[in-house]
C-alpha cells in the first residue's frame, strides 16, 4: 500500500485524514473535516467538504471534476451548523454532481450507502439517505430528506419534491417528476410520476426468481389497480398473496408513507396522486 499522492497546486485544510493510496489531482480543495478512505480518487477541479462540515469518504470513491461534495446545504435557514455527510465505498460521482451535507433538522446525516453511481449533474440535497446501489443518470436532482433506498435506478433528467421514498429495487423513468413515494419493485414514470407496472426484468436480473416476480407483482397490482381503500388493498395482499419477506416488506413500505403513494386511486384521497 502506498502513501497519498497530492498534486502541489491543491488545498486541504489541517483537519483533512487521508487514509493509504488516495489521490488527489491539481487544483482541488478539500476544507473542513474530511477523511477519505484509501484508494479514493479525485480528479482535478473537484470540492470536497465545507469549513463547519464533517465528511467521510469510505474507500474506493471516483469523483470527477467538477463535483461538489460535502457543500453546505441549499436551504435558507442553514447557519453553519456542523453537520455531517456520511458516504460508503465504491461510488463513482461524475462531473458536476453535488451532494450536500445535512441541516440541523433531523439526524444532521446526508448519507449515500455502496456501489452508486451518480452521473454528470446530478444533485442529492441535504438530508438525503441513498441506500447501496443506487444509479441516478444525468441531470436527476432530489430535494431535501429524499430517502432512495436499494437497487433503485433513476433515469436521466428526473425532479424529486422533498421528503419523497422511494422503495427497493424500483425503476424510474428518465424527466419524471416525483412528488409521492415510489412502490418498491415497480416502474413510475411521468410528471406527476404514477407507478405504471411492476419492474419485472429489473427483478429478474437481481436474482429474483420468476415465482417471487409473480407473487410481488400480483401485490402492485392489487395496490394500483383495485378499487378498495388502501387498508383493503392490504389485507388483499396478506391474504391471497404468498407470505415472503419481500411482500412483508412491501405491506410495511405502504404503512409508512408519509406522503402518500404514486398511484391514481380515487377512493383513497390520502394516497392518491396529486400536487402539493
């Protein structure tokens, strides 16, 4: 294991740990208190950490130039409070992607999980809580204490409301805009974004096998297109659905909505689709 290689023309503050073969290329500034796993590479022209910020880069993360991690948090009622930006191993943050650190308002935690992938331009705002594996493509931008839990995929040029969750393993359309919360397994696209079928061939090459897509799928479909409440839709799933964890998971995912699901459900007005 070799020493970290900094190119002369960057600034890190006093606070800055750099953790065995990181590399830091020209004109970089890294402020406040970062510590950066080994084997990190940022390229030249790249921002990280913020002078009241605490920011830890896990190992292995590709950031490009450009991009701005760990800035302070676009929100008006920030005051320099020290917050923190908590951020896995193995993710790659291309050119001109932002992830900002926390406010004071919940946990003070951003936090992004492993393996991501957060194309050029893209934006997670403060607060935010991005599981493992997450793709997010060009241009996509989420507001403040979005939580984007695992296996998700989002396409390019997408806008999330605030607060919005969206659940494991589901698949979102490129220039959709969210304002409810994705189903976990599905397929949402439009603006506003409805969950539009179950996200099949995105299960099947995770490894789900085909009886289990079947048994999710039949569970949306009782969701989205039944013509009970949602509490009804619910005890539908647990009683003609096969118990497995992922359908638990899915009944659990519905209760705890807070901002109501992506669907167009009419006998239901708190979960149905609708402008803030």
């Amino acid at each position: 294991m070799g020493s970290p290689k900094i190119h002369p023309t960057s600034v890190l503050s006093a606070d800055v740990e750099l953790d065995q073969d990181v590399e830091i290329g020209p004109y970089c500034l890294i402020q406040g208190k970062v510590k950066i796993g080994r084997g990190t590479f940022i390229e030249g022209h790249a921002t990280v950490g913020y002078r009241t910020g605490s920011i830890v880069l896990g190992d292995n993360n590709h950031i490009s130039p450009g991009a701005v991690i760990g800035g302070p948090p676009q929100d008006i009622s920030f005051k320099g409070e020290p917050t923190q930006l908590i951020i896995g191993s193995n993710n790659v943050f291309r050119e001109f992607s932002t992830v900002n650190l926390a406010t004071s308002k919940a946990d003070g935690k951003t936090e992004v999980g492993n393996n991501c992938y957060f194309m050029s331009y893209t934006h997670v705002g403060h607060d935010c809580k991005i599981g493992n594996n997450v793709i997010m493509a060009n241009n996509t931008h989420l507001g403040g204490h979005c939580e984007i839990e695992d296996g998700v995929v989002i396409g390019g040029v997408c806008a999330f409301n605030q607060f919005t969750k969206v659940g494991k393993n589901a698949f979102i359309a490129g220039s959709s805009t969210v304002n409810k919360d994705i189903l976990p397994f599905s397929r949402a696209q439009g603006n506003w974004a409805l969950i539009r079928a179950t996200n099949k061939v995105g299960l099947l090459r995770k490894g789900f096998s085909k009886q289990e897509v079947t048994n999710v799928h039949k569970a949306i479909r009782i969701i989205t297109m039944g013509k009970g409440t949602i509490d009804e839709a619910l005890a539908r799933i647990q009683s003609e659905c096969t118990a497995s964890e992922n359908i638990d998971y899915l009944v659990h995912f519905v209760r705890s909505s807070k901002r109501g699901l992506a669907i167009s459900r009419k006998s239901d007005s708190s979960m149905s689709e609708g402008e803030e």
